[in-house]
C-alpha cells in the first residue's frame, strides 16, 4: 500500500528485550490509518541504537534498516516496552539513546511509549513531573526507580501533550488509536480500528484487569478476622464488629491492620467486595441486583457506583468484556 506523500514519520526505537507486541503495534496500527485514495497516513519504520540486530524478549532477533539517525527527521518518536535492562533495574538509560530522546523531544517531535517503554522514557528525564502510565505490574518498581514522575497506574494511556504514553501491551493499541484519533480525527480511527479487527474505544482503565490477590492468612494480628471477613462479605461488617472480633479496640485494631495490610478497615473491605463482585460477573448469570447482595453492596445503585469509582467500568461493561453477553 503506498505512502501519502504528507505521511507523519514515524520512528519506532527498538531496544534489547523488545517486547514483540509492542514493537509491532505502531506499525500495524498507524499503518491502518488510510486517506481518501487509500494511501498510509503513516510512514513507519524502525530503528535501533546503533543500527545493529537487536535480541527481542520472545528471543528472536530485530533486523533494522535504521540506527538513532532515524529519530532526528522523525515527527512521532515510539518507544516499546521492554522486558529487561537498566532503565527497569537502575534506572538508567544508554546515553545515545537518552541524548536521542531528548534531542527529538526538544525539536518539538511527539514521543510515545507502550508499556514498561515509560521507563525508558523516564530514565531519560521527559517523564520529570508529569503523569505518565506502564503496565500496572510494574508500577511499584516504576515509583521506587523515578519518583518525581505522577504515575497513575490505573489508566490506559495519558495524553500529555507532546508526551503520550500507555499501559502494558494491549493498551498501545488504544494509545495508537488515540493518535490517529487526535492527528485525523474520529471517522479515520474508527476506520483504522475495524482493520485491525479492534474496539475503536475501550471502557474504563487498567484497574478492570488488575490482580488483587487475597493477603495470605496466617494465625495472629487481623488476620483471623480478616478470614473471618471474607467469609461474610454478602453481610453489614462494621469496624466495631471487626475489632470485636479480633478483640481489640477500635483504634487498635484499625492502626495494626494498617500495618499489615497496607490499607485501612474500610477500604480493604470495599476493594474485597468488588473483587467478590468481578468474580461473579465473570463466573455466573447472576443479575446484577444479586451479584450487589452476594458481593455485601445491598443493592444496584450502590454497587454500580462503587464499581465504576473502582475499575472505571459498570458491572454489565464489565461483564461483556470478560465474559461476553449473558
């Protein structure tokens, strides 16, 4: 398919450990936005540090007709997730490469990141203050290496202007979409999206697919009660019943759960009970007025909203995406 001659430049870096997706996506979806006569909106192509193979994470080798020359010329600068090196370790970034990033970034090229890219991005200084999104699992070692970026680790993908980036693999399509979206307009992302066979928009943030694993319950502190809890979620749990239980005071009880479990009373049960409802709407036809009785939200209203305020979907969004239609 040819190249509109106005075609947006697009420079993909490719670094060791590459993930494949990653590395593909912009070429695969940018390369579907078409004008009038069919020609690619986008000219995409792909670099590496120094021109040479590159090993990928899924341990085949990227072959690249292009070194970080192509990123002085480029008017969109992607970089992929990666699975290994010094940006997600030490916080580090290969000088050229940093130097690259920065020098297209301050002659006013757009730079974009898909997945743990941010981290590529932020050991090279742009991420300083700014909001930025990564895979949701990587997201405490991302704070712990760079905490002078505002991470929010809930979302697909932020716009910061001449900065973009996404959440973990997948979510580089939607932040793919989103460009050509911001650069041609709606009607064009919408066409690029039936091409690729993808929802041109999705619901929510990366909350809906995040794991949040029951603490291990052993024999002391609240963690007895918080079994005990468990067990009992589709009942009225106040804090006074919980330190009841545990036979300690309320203020005792509140600051030791805190202490083990990182959260207070209230708002450990509340992330419980919308876990025990995503589980429902996943794993059952239950409708949801029993699946708000069964989770301990009483009724729909109150687990819509608190569902929506959690994973930033409604229950029955929910429950298409993971389970198709009931």
């Amino acid at each position: 398919m040819p190249i509109a001659e106005n075609a947006h430049r697009v420079a993909v870096l490719a670094l060791e450990q590459v993930v494949g997706l990653d590395l593909g996506t912009p070429s695969q979806v940018l390369g579907a936005a078409r004008d009038a006569l069919g020609h690619r909106r986008y000219a995409v192509d792909v670099c590496t540090p120094t021109g040479s193979p590159v090993r990928s994470a899924a341990r085949f080798h990227v072959l690249p007709d292009h070194g970080l020359e192509l990123t002085r010329t480029a008017d969109t600068v992607v970089v992929p997730g990666i699975h290994g090196g010094a940006p997600l370790t030490e916080g580090t970034v290969d000088p050229a490469v940093g130097e690259a990033l920065r020098a297209a970034h301050g002659r006013g090229a757009r730079i974009v990141s898909i997945c743990t890219g941010a981290f590529v991005l932020a050991a090279a200084g742009l991420l300083d203050d700014r909001p930025a999104a990564t895979h949701w699992a990587h997201a405490g070692a991302f704070r712990a290496l760079y905490p002078k970026v505002k991470l929010d680790p809930d979302v697909l993908f932020i716009d910061d202007g001449e900065i973009l980036t996404s959440a973990g693999v997948a979510a580089g399509i939607d932040l793919c979409l989103h460009v050509i979206r911001r650069d041609h307009g709606a009607e064009v992302a919408n066409r690029a999206a039936r091409r690729c066979v993808v929802p041109p928009w999705r619901e929510g943030g990366q909350a809906q697919y995040t794991e949040h694993p029951v603490p291990e319950v052993g024999a002391t502190g609240t963690a007895p009660t918080r079994e005990w809890a468990l067990a009992r979620l589709d009942q009225p749990l106040t804090l006074r019943a919980l330190a009841g239980h545990a036979r300690m005071s309320v203020r005792t009880f509140t600051r030791r759960f805190r202490e083990e479990t990182g959260a207070s009373p209230a708002r450990w049960l509340l992330q419980q009970r919308v876990d025990r409802a995503r589980l429902l709407l996943e794993t059952t036809d239950l409708g949801v007025d029993r699946v708000a009785r069964r989770s301990g939200f009483g009724t729909a209203a109150a687990l819509r909203q608190r569902f929506q305020a959690s994973i930033g979907v409604p229950p029955t969004a929910y429950r298409r995406t993971f389970r198709g239609h009931a």
